[in-house]
C-alpha cells in the first residue's frame, strides 16, 4: 500500500521553491507514495500541473499571517487524510504544519527549508526553536541552509541536506537568425554581448550591484547589454536607479517570464550577485542550458560553481569583482565556452530530478520504517 504524504506550502505561485516542490510531488512513483497538496493561502500556476497529474489540491485560503480558521481547516484535512508524513515547505507552512501535524501523532514531520533565512525576526526564529521536537527531519537545499539552522539549535541527527534538482535541456545550435530575432524583439541591437539575470527582483538578489558593474563596463566595452528577466518588490527602485544613471539604453526589464529557455538559449552569460541564498534555480537552469555563469561567491552559490571550472565567483558586494568577471567573459570567448560546457557536465552529474526524488524518498522510507 503506497504511504501517504501531506504536502504543505503557503502558495503554489511560480517561484523557486514551488517548482522544487512541484518535481518532487509529480516524479515521487506512484507505486510507492500517494501525496495530496495542500496550499495554505492560495494556489497559482502549478496547481494545474499537479493536478494534471493525478495529485489532489486543496486550498485553504489563509487571509492572515495568525490565522485560526485556516489552521482548523489544515488540521481537519490532516485527520481526514491520515498521512504516514506531513512534509512542510516555508515559513508559514512550516509553523502551521508542525503545529496542525499534532492531530495525527503516528505522522513523522519534514520540515523544508530552502534559504539562508537571516531576514527571519526574533519571533520567527523562537517559533522555530520550540517546534524543534514536532520536527523529525530538517531538510536544508545547500549545506548553507544546513548551517544557519544547525546555529538555531537543530540537532544534527535532525538535519539533512538534499539539493535542488533540475532537467537538463536538450541543446540545438542557435542560429545567427534566431538571435537577431530574439535580441530585435528585446529591443537589443543584434552585436550585443548579452548578460543576463533570471530570478526575484528582492533587496538580498543585490542587482543593483550588477547594474553598477554594466554601467561601468560600458563605458569601455559599449556592447554590453543587461537583460532582468523578473519582478519584485525592488523593480521600481532599480527602474529609478537604471534612469538615474542613464543606462536606459543598456538595461532591459522583461518582467515575470513564465517560459524561460528562450533567455537561456540567447544570452551570452549569466550573472547572480546575491547576497544570500539557498540553492538558486535560475543559476542552475543557466549552468543546465551550457550559459557561462558569474556568481557571488557566497556559500550557496560556491556548492554550484566550483571557481573557474564551471563558472566564475566574485565576492559579495564587489561591483569591481563583478565587473572584471564580466569583461572576462567578453574577452575569452574560449573561457566563457569552456566554462559553460563545464557547467552542464556538473549539472548532470549532480543536480538531476531523478536524483533529487530519490534522496527525499530515501528519508520518507527511513522514517517510516521507524514509524513501523
């Protein structure tokens, strides 16, 4: 009989962790594990696609961040569900779970985590604290992860690390055509280099350093362009900075795109100079599609690219670091390709779905053969 898992996530949107979230429910064999979604606030995107593979969503729609309507409805799902593992994604799922997840006491609890959470106040780091014994395994996305929430109290034989995992693309040469198509349509001129940036527009994403670094690159290589490929509550703010400094012309919002591998396919790199992270999907797609990457080397994105094999690290906050890795990329097109096939081979190695599944089935077994 297959054992039944309780998926929780505050929204089903079309964001990084929901993805993640989403592979793993529609990959998990169907002979071995029955799941059921339950998103606490809304659904979104991804709703369709787990439904358009068997799985049941129930929405529940918290209007509050202290919702008690909503945690009555959570925990009356849980009871009618009987699951072997209530298995929790962010923050708010994670409280509302672990505190729900008490109305059906055979259940093991894993707890996902899926960034370095400094941004957290006191009372969400205490609520994390107390909910340490409702919590039978604490799964972070990258080592980091694992170590900012071995400093909050969690023990080790709690802890574990499973890292994200990703399809890897098939690749078909880019005609010149296709990317003058592409580049025209983003108003780009076609002898563009093209460096570009996929992800959140959010304070610790830190693009504000790489627009510092365009800017300045183009004053000697005047070719470089900037593509943002997001949205976000800092998109306004950049907007004002990109028109302060005159590079309207050299920095090019797209807003949310839904489809990303026409960026990936027609971009000359990538760039992330986040100032923290838990494990970036948007820099794993662009090490997936070959695209030479430039990231900051802070430790999430370090687990990814290994320095100068498949791909380059500036520190944190160094627009100069940042920029001088750029116009490497411009001037070494033989790095920048060897850099980019390096990548792919990482990712294929070891950022798979396959894999990914396989270690979180691994711990769903491993507790309930406790559990039996």
């Amino acid at each position: 009989m297959p054992q039944r898992i309780a998926l929780i996530i505050p929204t089903l949107d079309q964001s990084g962790a929901e993805k993640q979230f989403t592979l793993l429910a529609t990959h998990l064999s169907k002979a071995d594990f029955s799941c059921r979604v339950l998103a606490l606030t809304r659904g979104g995107p991804y709703k369709k696609i787990l439904q358009e593979h068997g799985i049941e969503v129930r929405v529940l729609n918290k209007r509050w961040k202290f919702d008690p309507w909503a945690y009555l409805r959570l925990r009356k799902e849980l009871i009618e569900f009987d699951p072997d593992i209530v298995h929790t994604w962010l923050f708010a799922a994670n409280a509302y779970g672990r505190l729900a997840a008490r109305a059906v006491p055979r259940a093991k609890v894993v707890v996902s985590e899926r960034c370095v959470d400094s941004w957290k106040a006191g009372w969400q780091t205490f609520l994390d604290r107390r909910l340490i014994a409702r919590t039978d395994q604490l799964i972070g996305n990258s080592q980091s992860v694992v170590a900012f929430y071995r400093q909050l109290g969690i023990p080790e034989s709690k802890l574990g690390c499973i890292p994200n995992g990703i399809e890897l693309p098939v690749i078909e040469p880019v005609s010149l055509a296709s990317k003058e198509s592409w580049r025209s349509a983003q108003g780009i001129p076609k002898e563009s280099f093209v460096v570009g940036y996929v992800g959140r527009l959010a304070p610790q994403k830190a693009i504000q350093d790489l627009i510092w670094a365009i800017e300045t690159l183009r004053q000697i290589r005047p070719q470089c362009h900037l593509y943002i490929a997001g949205d976000g509550p800092e998109r306004g703010r950049l907007e004002r900075l990109v028109h302060a400094v005159h590079a309207d012309a050299h920095v090019h919002f797209a807003g949310h795109v839904s489809k990303t591998d026409e960026i990936y396919r027609h971009i000359d790199a990538f760039c992330l100079p986040s100032r923290f992270e838990g494990m970036s999907n948007s820099l794993l797609e662009a090490m997936a599609w070959g695209v030479p990457c430039l990231a900051s080397a802070i430790p999430a994105n370090a687990e990814l690219i290994e320095n100068a094999r498949s791909g380059l690290l500036f520190n944190a906050g160094d627009a100069v670091g940042l920029m001088q890795g750029l116009r490497r990329f411009i001037d070494e097109p033989e790095l920048r390709h060897q850099l980019g096939q390096q990548a792919r081979q990482r990712v294929s190695r070891e950022f798979t779905i396959p894999q990914m599944v396989d270690r979180w089935e691994s711990v769903y077994r491993s507790l309930t053969a406790v559990n039996g």
